[in-house]
C-alpha cells in the first residue's frame, strides 16, 4: 500500500506541473527540459 501513496503522489506532481492530462503531451513537454530536474527533491523523496 505505501508504495502506492508515492507513486499516486509523484504522478499528481508531474500532472501539476506540466498541466496536460495526455501521455503524450507530458512526453512532448520534456523536450524543452527533463522533467527530473525540476521535479528532483520528488524524486529524492520516492
């Protein structure tokens, strides 16, 4: 179940802050910048 809550947590991070709610809109986003760098302290704490 834990691993559940930081998968759920880390997926609504990235839907928030790259906004589209297609897959391949969050693909076509990170061409401009990778969304690890920003999203770095999540992944840290997955």
């Amino acid at each position: 179940v834990s691993y559940e809550v930081s998968i759920g947590l880390i997926l609504i991070t990235v839907l928030i802050c790259v906004g589209p709610r297609n897959s391949s809109e969050i693909v076509m986003a990170q061409k401009q910048i990778w969304s690890g760098i920003p999203l770095f302290p999540v992944l840290v704490m997955s």
